[in-house]
C-alpha cells in the first residue's frame, strides 16, 4: 500500500492590503519530496501525525510537497498554480493507492475565494475518482460544501489553540488506511448555519465552545459515525463560505447518520449564538488596569494586530500608550526588518534611534524610539512541546533587542512571527516572567505558550485587520462576498 503525503496551508486575510507570495512561501517553509520528512516528520503538525500512522501501519509513504506560509493578504495566483502543478504531476507520477492532504482551509487568491476547493479539484482531476483522499483542515477553515464532494475524509483540529494537529493527522491517516484495507470509502457531510463566531469565543477550554465540542465527541459514538469535526471558521476572510460549520465523516452507507448528526451538533451551536460574544478592554483602560494589576506579567493581548490572523505586527496603538502612561518593565516585539539592520550594523552596546511601525494606519503611526542594542540573535530556536501551530523549528529573522529608558525591552525581528512560543523570547536571553507588562500581538493562540508565566490577561480591543469583533467595525470589514444574512452581522439572521 502506497500513501502520498501533501500539504499547503495558509489563512489568508483579505482585509491587510498586500499579497502572499512564493517569497514568503520560503521564508516559511517551501519542500519537496524526502526534504519534507526530517522537517515535520518530528513536528506537533498534523503532517507529523500522518507519517507517524504510516510508519505504524507498515504503510509506504510516497512525500510530495509541502508549502507553508505565516498568515497575511491572499496568496498570489502564480504561486498557487506554482504549488497545484507540482503536486498534480507528482501524484500522476507515482499513482498513489491514498492521498493525504494537509490543508488550512482558509487560503484565498485573487481568482479562487476557496484556494483550498480549488487545489482539491485539481488533485481529484489528476488522480480520478477511484482513488480516496483524505484531508486535514484547521480549527478556522471556511468550509464549503465542495470540499466534502472531492475529499473522503474530512478531519479538523479540534483545540484553539491548536495542540491536536498531530492528532488530527494520526486520525485522517488512520481512517484513510482502514477505508483502503477494508476497500470501504467513507462519506463527508457539512453543515453550516448562517453565523461566524468572533475570535474571542472561539477557545475552546471555555463554554459555550467546550461544551459544543463535548457534544461532538459525543457524536462520533454513534454507529457508523467516524469523526465529528465543529469549525469556527476564519472572520477576517471576505468570501462566500466565511462561517462556522459542521463536518461528519461516516461510513459510505450512513450518509443519513451523517446528514443527522451534522444537523444537530450545527442546530446546538445555532442556539448558543447570543453567547458567542466576549468583550474586550479599551486601549488607556487595558494599561491602567494592567499598572493596579497584583499579579504579573501583565499581557496586553493586541487583537487588531494578531499576526497569526495576518497582521505585520509593527502596529504601535499599545506601544504608544504604555509610553504615554510612564510604565516601567515592559516587553514588546515588533516587526522591523529596517531598524534590525541598522542594529546588526552598529552592534550590541551601541546607542540607537529607530522608527517602528505604520505598516497599517489604522494600526497606530510610525514611533520614532531612542535605546541601547542590548543583544543581537539569528532569530532561530526549537520548540519542543506541543504549540499552537504545531511548528518545531522557528525563525524570526535576524532580531535585535533594544533596551529603552525605564528598563523596557523591544524586541525587533526581521520575519513577522506569532507569539506561539516563548522560545521567541527566552533563546534570546530574556525572562519574559519577570516583565511587568508583555505586548502580545494574537487573540488565543499564545496562550498555549504564554499561560504558565502570565500573571494577568487583558484582552485589548485595538483596530485593525483582525479586530475581534469585526461587526463592531464596518469601517474596516466591508464586507461585500460573505452570505448574507450572517449572524452577529445580521442580528435578524433565521436558520
């Protein structure tokens, strides 16, 4: 038996104003073949989990390719047909017995608002129909009801954060390997009531989410249901199948029991959509409270610019305040790729003025910043444990860290990256746990990493491309490809 093992993943913010191209495609990872294996075969990534499977299962893993950017605007066309013909003429090369197909389900081009729906098509059309294919989706996929005509099976994460994808990649493999032994393909069902979810609500360690998804697990109990996936979906996307959804795989001849339990797991989360809402502090009112707060490190989570969301994470909104209100003992990291040059050119110990951010307006205007270069670094480190992301080895770029007056630190990299691990910090030298005040540019998806040192969560409600609650911000969403009506956009949405 013979599996060929493929990825491209990437959530695509169609609100940012710039385009992902093959330049960042490297600057993230971009692989072939047997490359692939060393890189995420030890990852906490669902491809990870895949080759694991295989490897138990005796099965003969054939690896194609795999393409990985950090979130940001629309992937270009050019790259994207780039990516799809390689995979297309490989997989018509070595006629594998199985696909698996490690996707986000969130990626957006210029001419496909479903990138995703599209590279599926073209492997269907270069493989036939007679062979299964099995997919991985993550926790933010906008899920269109294509997606489960041309794929098998359909497996989400299922954590937000993200520390399952191993799992969610064990399991796809799994149920790919039974249906090929047991000559048996399943069938993949999607619901998906009028509604997204904001960002916010989204963890899932908190209700109504843990609940909802308590009640998935539930579902995958019944007979001939394999596998129950709840899907927020991604807000910051303005296509036609932005919202959550349900996605039931289930044995080929339970297509009704799939139909059901999709139904009902969709009709639960349609019930609890008033909850769905999380408020989230004003900028002066999140620094203030965080100067009273007892227990430190402060995090002043930085919605509107959620690298993992697509921002650059240069915005100065937060920065700008902490200054302003005189805080001592914080800790920032922004993109600037400019100001570490001139960093590494100068060298550590060297007096420095800088100016950071304005990338994005509505981010906060360019700061101009006086320190001493107290360490310079490559930018790479490892991460060992289980990460939302489930990425192994980091790069940040070239970094440099800049002490300020009144013992704050900045950190400077030269490849935007989210705060997904402390790694980003600590390989530096720092004590992140000793800071009063941290900066986080993300929403939920630190936490994985930064709630064993965090003394208080301020959740902060800056403008941007991945503000929280994009319904409270017309100005910055206008929305014109999306369903409607759609809740909470839609207050009067029926289902």
């Amino acid at each position: 038996m013979r599996v060929a093992v493929a990825g491209c993943l990437h959530e695509s913010n169609t609100f940012v104003g710039s385009w992902t191209d093959r330049r960042c495609f490297v600057e993230g990872y971009l692989g072939w073949g047997e490359a692939l294996i060393p890189v995420w075969g030890p990852a906490h990534h669902e491809v990870g989990g895949f080759l694991a499977a295989l490897a138990q299962e005796g099965v003969d893993t054939i690896p194609i390719g795999m393409a990985w950017a950090t979130p940001g605007g629309p992937v270009t066309d050019a790259f994207f047909d780039e990516v799809c013909d390689r995979f297309c003429t490989e997989l018509r090369r070595c006629r594998p017995d199985g696909i698996l197909l490690a996707l986000h389900g969130a990626m957006v081009t210029p001419r496909f608002h479903s990138a995703d729906t599209e590279l599926l098509s073209r492997v269907r059309s270069a493989v036939g129909d007679d062979i299964p294919v099995a997919v991985t989706l993550d926790f933010h996929a906008n899920v269109t009801a294509e997606m489960a005509d041309l794929a098998d099976i359909i497996v989400a994460y299922q954590t937000y954060p993200h520390v399952d994808q191993w799992q969610c990649g064990y399991k796809a493999a799994q149920l790919l390997i039974s249906a090929l032994r047991q000559k048996r393909r399943p069938v993949t069902v999607v619901a998906k009531p009028p509604l997204f979810i904001p960002i916010l609500a989204q963890e899932t360690q908190q209700p109504p989410m843990s609940e909802l998804l308590e009640q998935a697990r539930q579902l995958e109990q019944r007979p001939g249901v394999l596998a129950v996936s709840l899907v927020a979906g991604f807000p910051y996307a303005d296509v036609p199948a932005m919202g959550a959804s349900v996605v039931v795989v289930a044995q080929g001849d339970q297509r009704p029991a799939a139909a059901e339990a999709a139904e009902e797991l969709a009709a639960a989360l349609w019930s609890r959509r008033h909850q769905l809402q999380v408020p989230a502090y004003t900028i002066p009112e999140a620094v203030q409270r965080g100067c009273t707060a007892p227990s430190t490190p402060v995090l002043l989570v930085d919605l509107g610019d959620n690298i993992g969301g697509g921002t650059a994470g240069d915005g100065t909104r937060l920065l700008e305040e902490l200054l302003r209100q005189k805080v001592q003992g914080f800790l920032a990291v922004l993109w600037a790729p400019e100001a570490v040059a001139m960093a590494r050119q100068r060298g550590v110990g060297a007096s420095l003025t800088v100016t950071v951010g304005g990338t994005d307006p509505r981010q906060g205007s360019p700061l101009t910043l006086h320190g001493i270069v107290r360490a310079l670094h490559d930018g790479r480190w490892i991460e060992p444990d289980p990460r939302h992301g489930g990425r192994r080895f980091h790069d940040q770029g070239p970094t440099a860290v800049l002490e300020l007056d009144d013992d704050n630190l900045l950190v400077l990299n030269s490849l935007r990256t989210p705060p997904f691990s402390l790694g980003q910090l600590t390989s530096l030298g720092l004590e992140p746990a000793r800071r009063r005040m941290i900066i986080v540019k993300a929403a939920i998806a630190y936490k994985a990493a930064y709630t064993s040192i965090a003394g208080t969560i301020l959740p902060v409600d800056t403008p941007g491309p991945t503000a929280a609650q994009p319904h409270l911000w017309p100005e910055h969403f206008p929305y014109a490809r999306i369903s409607r009506p759609l809740f909470p956009l839609d207050a009067e949405a029926l289902w």
